[in-house]
C-alpha cells in the first residue's frame, strides 16, 4: 500500500459508513482519542446498530428480539443518517456522496460491512444478515414447515440447529462433500456430519435455481420447500465504490494500519482486505472478533497514531449443541492432527504448516483451552518467522 499517513485535526469532522460492530467500534475510539469535531454515522438500515451474531442464535431460536449494541449517540455526540445509502466518493473534495445529499469530510471510515450472495431463480430465498432478515425467518420456522437450506457452513449449520429445534422438516443442500469441508479440510467435517442427523444432510449436490415451490437441483429435480434459506458465503460491499474511492480487490485494500491508498480515508471490519504481514498477504477475515479488534487501530491512523493490526485470527459457532471454537489459519499443505474424546466424538483439531509451526486450532466445547491455543499459535508463527 502507498498510503500516506495524514492526520486530520482534532476538531476534524468524521464520516463513518456504516451501522455494524466496527462503526461503533471505531466511533468510541475516537472520542477516547480526543476527537472533538462533528462525527457522522450513515447507515443504510433504519436501525441503530446492532449485534450480528446472535442473530443466528438467540434471535432465530426466539430468545430475544433486538441485540444492541452499547452505543448512545448523545452521549458520544454522532449524528446519526439512518435509512441513507452512500452512493460514492469524492476522494479530491472529500466529499461522500448519499442518496440523500454531499456529506463533507475530513476523515473517512468505510465500515459497510458485507452482502450475502444468492442463487438463481426468482423464488423467495431469504438470507441471514439483518435483523429484520432473522426476524422474518423466525416467523417462518413454524413446526412442520418444509425448510431448505442452501449451503452446510456455518450460518448454514445455525439455521439448520433453530430450525430443527423449532420442529421444521429441514433439508440441506451442499455442493461439497460434508458440512464445512472447504473451510476446514474433509478430515475435520466428516467428524461433523454426525451431528446432523436430524436434518436430511445432501452433500456433493448443487443447485440450478429458487422457485416459488422449491429449489431445482442440477439434475432437474425439484425439491418443494416453504422456505429457502441461501447461507453460501457473503462478499465484501463495495459495489457503491466503484470508480470513486480508494483502490479495492476483493474488498477494500488497506495496509496493516487500517489505511486505504486514499488520504484520509480507514476501512475497518468486513469490508476490509487489510494487508498482514503474519501472512504476508492481503486477507478479507469477515469475523466478529476482527471487526471489533481493529476498530482502535483505525482511529488511531485517521489521527495519526497507530499501531499495526495483525491478531491471531478467531472465530466461533454454535451448532447442534456444541460450541465450535477456531484459532489462527491454516493452508491446504498443512498436516491435519485431530483428537477424539472418551466418547469417539471431535475435541481437537490442530494444524502444522510444512516448516513446522502451528498454524491453527480448531476445539468442540473447549472454551478454557481457547486462550492458550490463540497464544500458541501466535508464538509458534513468530518463532518460525525469525528462523
């Protein structure tokens, strides 16, 4: 990356695109800071923001409504443009544009987060990104309702897990060859397959097309359906950028400060393809934890004080009664070492990059063990990086 650090002024005004974790995040941060100008938050949904993961959880299984985050915009004094959607940048003048007007900026926060991808068809296929899409799907997770789900990962699995709790008839369709096997190698999720055993699981299947019956698989047979749900991924939003701001790839680009190549300008969270030199690449992390973790690093460069950003990557996921807990990254050469319990089921997982040091590590139901297998890691990586 060419960005060139320029801080903005104290009493600088502060754009924030956006409404997740990371927009909250870095707006708190600011203010710890000692920004003193104008801040402004433009989110295209009309809620304040929110919390994502327990949308798959407790919101699907009904436990609770709302999942708020902490954020008092008084209190933090935001201006807060709910219901606006950026539209564009003007990198020269500083200026965002919305469909709703010019909003004028000294420092600039892209924190737009990510869009769920979909399959062909005009049938209704609803998706897990909001709050009103999790409010919507609880509605429809009535017993006996004839529930398809597209793709077994992970917000695959959780829906899978609310609705079989919920007394849905639940079929899933996967075009791989277990649940999670492109994320976490074939050795791994065949040992999660079994945990599926309430749902009718169909691996190595893809699907030609939604309809308003039901989802048409490859070899033109239909499979009728109340509701489809579409879990196969999400990418970076970074559609409104096109051609009008900082440079992007597969999100946007920055370095391993959070700064894009255009002056004054951060992107933080899942919008973000931040440079590490941990692994000597540009990577898109799309997880909670990251989002928030890199939020200080943010302010901190818009002001002009940052330090880089480079964490052991960690994620989790519930599912059928287990807590999926993963540390680090791990490549398609490294050597697979899993561990089964007293009971024959997954405990353990970790993986050994081919020059020997630990690159990830994978635990079911093992939440004491989280801590010190994220520090293992980092230091097994570090240690073989000064070889």
């Amino acid at each position: 990356m060419n960005a060139v650090p320029e801080p903005i002024p104290a009493d600088g005004r502060v754009v924030v695109v956006g409404g997740g974790l990371a927009a909250t995040r870095v707006i708190s941060a600011l203010r710890r800071k000692k920004l003193t100008g104008p801040i402004d938050l433009i989110a295209a949904e009309r809620h304040l923001p929110y919390d994502r993961p327990p949308l798959s959880k407790g919101v699907l299984v009904g436990d609770k409504d709302a999942t708020s985050l902490p954020f008092d915009p008084t209190k933090l004094e935001v201006s807060t443009h709910l219901g606006r959607t950026a539209t564009g940048i003007d990198v020269t003048d500083r200026i965002v544009r919305t469909d709703q007007g010019d909003v004028r900026y000294d420092g600039l926060v892209i924190a737009t987060g990510a869009e769920p991808i979909t399959v062909p068809g005009n049938g209704r296929q609803l998706t897990l990104r909001t709050i009103d899409d999790a409010l919507t799907l609880r509605k429809r997770l009535t017993p006996g309702a004839r529930v398809v789900i597209i793709g077994a990962g992970w917000i695959g699995a959780e829906v899978a897990t609310a609705a079989t709790a919920r007394g849905c008839s639940v079929t899933c369709i996967e075009f791989g060859q277990a649940p999670l096997a492109n994320a976490l190698g074939i050795e791994v999720a065949d040992r999660l397959a079994t945990w599926w055993s309430g749902v009718d699981l169909r691996c190595d299947t893809a699907v030609r097309e939604v309809l308003d019956d039901g989802v048409v698989l490859t070899d033109g047979s239909l499979l009728p359906a109340d509701v489809v749900v579409t879990g196969i991924g999400v990418r970076p939003a970074i559609g409104w950028l096109s051609g009008t701001g900082p440079s992007t790839d597969r999100g946007v680009l920055t370095d391993e400060f959070c700064r894009t190549d255009a002056p004054g300008i951060v992107a933080v969270g899942d919008v973000a393809q931040r440079w590490s030199p941990r692994a000597g690449r540009h990577v898109v992390t799309e997880h909670w934890d990251d989002a928030g973790g890199a939020a200080a690093t943010a302010a901190a460069a818009l002001l002009g004080d940052a330090s880089p950003y480079d964490p052991v990557p960690y994620f989790w996921s519930d599912q059928f009664g287990h807590k999926i807990q993963y540390v680090g990254s791990h490549g398609p050469d490294d050597t697979v070492a899993v561990t089964l319990s007293d009971h024959g089921v997954l405990d353990t997982v970790t993986w050994t990059s081919p020059d020997g040091a630990l690159s990830a590590w994978l635990g079911v139901d093992r939440p004491r063990d989280l801590v010190p297998a994220r520090m293992a890691v980092g230091r097994s990586a570090a240690e073989y990086a000064s070889v």
